[in-house]
C-alpha cells in the first residue's frame, strides 16, 4: 500500500484520513492543532512538523484547508509541500476554494514537474467517517486515475468534471445551489408557520414535491437540461403563483427576500418572451443570456 501525506486534519480532513489507513494506507500527518496530529498518531499515523515534512518521499499528498490562501501557503510557503515533494509526484487539494486558485496552484507546481488533482468534497462530516463522501474531480485523466482508488477508499463516488479547476467550480455550483435552496426553504417554511400550518405537515407535503425533492432530478431532466421549450408548467403559471405567494407573506408581515428578487426575474423571463415557455427552460435561457452564456 501507498505511503500517503495528509496536510488538514480537520473535522473532514481527519475522518477522511482514518478510512485510508483502515484501507490499509501508511499515513504521515501535519496540522498546526498539536492535538488534530495527536489523534491520528494514536489510530496508527505518523505525526510530521511541517507540511515540507509530509510531503518529502510521498508520491501522493492530500490537501484539506479552510481557504485558498491557506492551501496556497502550505505548498509553497516556508516549509511547504513544494520544497521537499518529488517530480512525478500529486497534490491532491480537497478544499473549497476559488477555481482560479486551483489553476495557480497547479501551474506552480506543473513548473517542478508535479501534477495536480482538485476533489472538493461533497456531502457532510458524517459521510465523511462513514467513507461515504462524493468528489468533484479536476485534471489530468492519467493524474486522475492514479488517485481514484485513494478517493474511492475515502467515498463512493468520484465525477471527472474536465480540466483541473473544475472540481473547485463544480463544488461552489453545487454549494450555491444548496445556500439558496435553504435560504428559500427557511423563508416558505416561516411563512407557514405564520400562516398557521405546522411543522411536521409542511415536511410531509414538501417530500413528494419538487421543491423538497430537488428540482434537478424532477423537473429539469426533459426540460432545462435538453432545452425543450414545451410545457409541463408554464412560467407564467410560476409567476403567478410566486406572486400570490408574496401576497400572503405582505399580508402575514413575513419577509420573502428571496422570492422578492425572484420575482424580478420572472418578470423578466417573461419580457424576453418565455412566459408560455416551460418555467424550468424560459428562466435557464433568461439567466444563461443574462450571464453571456452560449446554449448549448
């Protein structure tokens, strides 16, 4: 088995590196929380001094850091990872950070003539004791494939996303989604309450809906995602009932910032001519044209 270095032993980063050693992975640590190392010493880890400690002799070492600057400093900062790490050898940097520092990172390492793999993580701390994690995946194909099996003895699934850097945009699309989505489940969710429904009844309902389900596995698929125009639920339709929505929240004294911003964008949705359009497909052409993007 593979001799592994481990830079980051947070609450993530340590559980991620209990489940390769249980695959059998010799493991050499560094954290700058005295008692993060302590911990894994004591279930059969190596304890290092420094980032450049871990890395010396590793042909794979796995970064797990709070912020790009961070990661950036423990590779190439005094004693980092690039001044003892051997051509040939992988950084694999887990932590959610922008893609534009992913890129920098790996041509400053791509120069020493070491590859680079970005795997944000996804899910929570507790797939991440239970090697139950997914990972958004950027780079080489060949540098990939070389740290498939370590990732897949920290999870269950591993998404090639393209090019190193888009593991890291992937990651940030993803907690996007997920920020939003929670911030307008908190929004109707109190409105409910205020309205006099109940806790346990709104999860219910919500469970067998797309707006508790997720829209990306119930309504985009034959809509948004192949671009089809036809409806299943008009946008107007949506419109319309965000508005009476925000009606309800006015007349209830309940604040719907969310939807109040939407709002504006159903509008102009429909101003762009896709009020008869399917919701899903009308809004993504309204905010890929907004974004300059190009359809696809």
């Amino acid at each position: 088995m593979a001799t592994i270095g481990f830079v980051g032993l947070g609450q993530m980063g340590g559980a991620m590196s209990r489940n390769l050693m249980r695959a059998g992975h010799q493991l050499e640590v560094f954290d700058i929380a005295e008692d993060a190392v302590a911990a894994l010493v004591a279930d059969g880890a190596r304890g290092a001094a420094s980032p450049a400690a871990v890395a010396k002799g590793k042909e794979i070492v796995f970064t797990m850091l709070p912020i790009g600057k961070i990661v950036e400093e423990a590779v190439f900062g005094p004693n980092g990872i690039a001044e003892t790490i051997a051509e040939g050898s992988i950084v694999v940097d887990m932590s959610t950070i922008l893609p534009t520092e992913t890129k920098r990172i790996g041509e400053r390492l791509k120069a020493q003539g070491v590859g680079m793999v970005d795997a944000p993580v996804g899910r929570t701390s507790a797939h991440a004791v239970t090697g139950t994690s997914t990972f958004m995946v950027g780079g080489e194909p060949a540098d990939i494939e070389r740290v498939r099996p370590l990732l897949m003895a920290m999870g269950e699934m591993v998404t090639i996303c393209g090019p190193l850097g888009t593991g890291a945009a992937m990651k940030l699309v993803n907690n996007y989604i997920s920020a939003v989505v929670n911030l307008a489940t908190a929004e109707g969710l109190a409105m409910g309450l205020k309205a006099g429904l109940e806790l346990p009844v709104m999860a219910e309902v919500l469970s067998h809906t797309p707006a508790g389900r997720g829209h990306i596995t119930t309504t985009w698929p034959e809509k948004a995602l192949k671009d089809e125009p036809s409806p299943a639920f008009m946008l107007d339709l949506a419109s319309k009932d965000l508005s009476l929505a925000l009606d309800m929240a006015a007349a209830l004294q309940v604040t719907l910032a969310t939807g109040a911003v939407g709002k504006q964008l159903y509008a102009s949705a429909q101003a762009n001519g896709h009020g008869r359009s399917d919701w899903t497909t009308g809004m993504f052409r309204t905010l890929k044209k907004m974004g300059g993007v190009a359809s696809r």
